[in-house]
C-alpha cells in the first residue's frame, strides 16, 4: 500500500495598461490525497480525492463617462453597466473530484493495462458590489465526468503504448434572483493514440506519438436566442528525445504540432498549435531541479491571426 498528500497554491496579479484599467488578483488552492494498493501480484487498484477553491477578484476604472463596461453571469453571459463608475467583480470558485482505476499486470511484466474513472463537479458565484457589500449576481454549475483506458507492451527496444479517453460535461447558469436558467451546455471529447518508445543508446531515448480527437458541443442561451452546435475533429503528434549523459544530468528536446477542437468560449472551430521545448534535469542529492523554455505559434481556423508565445520555468521535486 502507498499514497500521497498534494497541496498547491498559486496567486496572480495583473493591469491592464489601458482603459478601463483592470485590476486582477486570482487565487487558487488544492488538496489531493491519493492510494494505491497492490492486492495481488498481477493487479493494483487506486484512487484519488481532489478539493480546489478558486477566488478572481476584478476592478475596472473607466477615465471616460462612456467607456462600456460588462460584469459576467457566468458561461459567456455579460451585462453593461451604468457609465461614470468602477466596478468590482468577484468569483468564488469550489469542486471536488474523485477517482480511481485498476492497473494489470503480466508476471514478467511484459504487458500493462489500466482502466480507470472520475467523477466531479464545479460550482461558481459570481458578485458585484464592494468587497464588504457585494451582492450575487449569477451562479454556475459543472460536471464532468472521465474514463480512460491504456494497453502497453515493453519490448527490449522500448515499448508501445494504445490508449483512449473519453471525457463528458455539463454545466449551467441561473441568476441570483431568478429560478430560471440563463445557459446550458454540454458535450463530449473522445480521444484515441498510440505512443512508441525506441531506446536508441543506452543513453537515449526517443518517443513518438499520435492522437485523434472528435469534439461535439451543444450551447443554448435562452437570453440571447441562440443554439451553437459544434462538431470538430483534431490531432495532435511530435516527438521528444531524452539524452542521459551523466548519472545526475539529462536533457530533453520535444518538438509538437497539434489541431486543437474549440469550445463555445471562441469564435473559430479550432486551432493549429506548432512548438518547440527544451528542458534539462540535474539531481542534486535526493533534489531534482527542471529548468524548461518552451516557444509556441498558434493559428485560429484557417486565419491569418496568430499568437506567438515564449515560456520559461523552473521547477524542484524531492
């Protein structure tokens, strides 16, 4: 038997550098508590219990009496308030998700399997008004529920993996004042891969893999009249090398193209995704410290818009 206690906590802050000015700080925090036992040579069962409360604070100063500022229900639901003064707006964010699976096991540990499912639920409130004296102005609801299977075979060269995903959710947005319902939506993500692993060196390592996505979604907004279906196809591929030159130092080059399916949030169906990562790794004693850059180019549904991106980090893991 073996399990495990994750706590996270983030906080961001942000300005925008123009009218209306908004000030943002958001707040998030988790917990999860996770098992697995082996109850037989050839079989593990797990499972996990996650809580997360989220809090997004927003303040917009308008310099213009008729700058136009919008206050969120919640889906992509707005209202426009009065001209000539700030607003403030809070979310309160909180969900709680569980799961768990079963994992098989040949003897010789040639072959592996897992099965496994989740199930949660996410509940928001939205408020105006001063922090000491915000009233309600909408509530959201979201549930989810996943299931996932992979098979692999290790082989003395590497391995070969297959697995599949399929993910569904719901969620809906009421006011405060009213017992009626504003937005409802609700859809399905089925994902389908294959992943090969070739050890090429004793000292490196190669993947490749491939994946297939069929998204379809139904959104309604009864304030607005208005019925969005979508049903849109993806993928994903690339390729990443592991190189181990010493014991305590390896590096890693990923190179990634990707057709993502888009929800109702956007106006395009999908987006194309294209990237590059290089990450290295260094153990120090019982610590590992994971320095990344990543550059990422996206293009929206056959567009000449993009966005272009550079990320860095560092992480440490004990």
């Amino acid at each position: 038997l073996s399990w495990g206690i994750q706590f996270e906590y983030a906080v961001e802050r942000g300005l925008k550098d123009r009218y209306t000015r908004t000030f943002s700080i958001e707040l998030n925090a988790a917990a999860l508590v996770s098992m697995q036992w082996r109850i037989a040579p050839f079989l593990a069962v797990d499972g996990f219990v996650k809580r997360h409360r989220d809090q997004i604070s927003l303040e917009a100063v308008k310099d213009y009496s008729d700058a136009q500022v919008e206050t969120w229900y919640g889906s992509q639901l707005f209202r426009l308030e009065n001209p000539g003064t700030s607003i403030d707006m809070y979310s309160y964010h909180s969900g709680l998700s569980s799961g768990g699976g079963l994992t098989l096991l040949e003897n010789n540990i040639h072959w592996e399997a897992y099965i496994g499912a989740e199930t949660g639920s996410d509940g928001a409130n939205f408020k105006k008004g001063n922090k000491y004296d915000a009233a309600d102005r909408g509530y959201e609801n979201r549930s989810v529920n996943r299931c996932q299977f992979w098979l692999q075979r290790k082989l003395s060269t590497g391995s070969i993996s297959l697995y599949s995903r399929y993910h569904a959710y719901e969620e809906w947005t009421r006011p405060a004042y009213y017992q009626s319902l504003m937005a409802e939506n609700n859809g399905t993500l089925i994902e389908g891969g294959l992943q090969i692993i070739v050890h090429l060196h004793e000292k490196i390592e190669t993947g490749l893999w491939g994946q297939v996505l069929a998204f379809d979604e139904n959104y309604s907004d009864y304030l607005g009249n208005i019925e969005n279906e979508k049903k849109v196809t993806g993928w994903r591929a690339g390729i990443e090398t592991r190189v181990d030159p010493w014991p305590i130092l390896s590096f890693n080059l990923a190179l990634e193209s990707q057709r993502l399916p888009l929800n109702y949030t956007w106006q395009y169906d999908y987006a194309d995704r294209n990237s590059i990562k290089l990450a290295g790794e260094y153990q120090f004693g019982l610590t590992r410290i994971i320095p990344s850059i990543r550059y990422t180019i996206e293009y929206f549904d056959d567009t000449n818009y993009n966005n272009n991106s550079i990320e860095g980090g560092i992480s440490l893991s004990r």
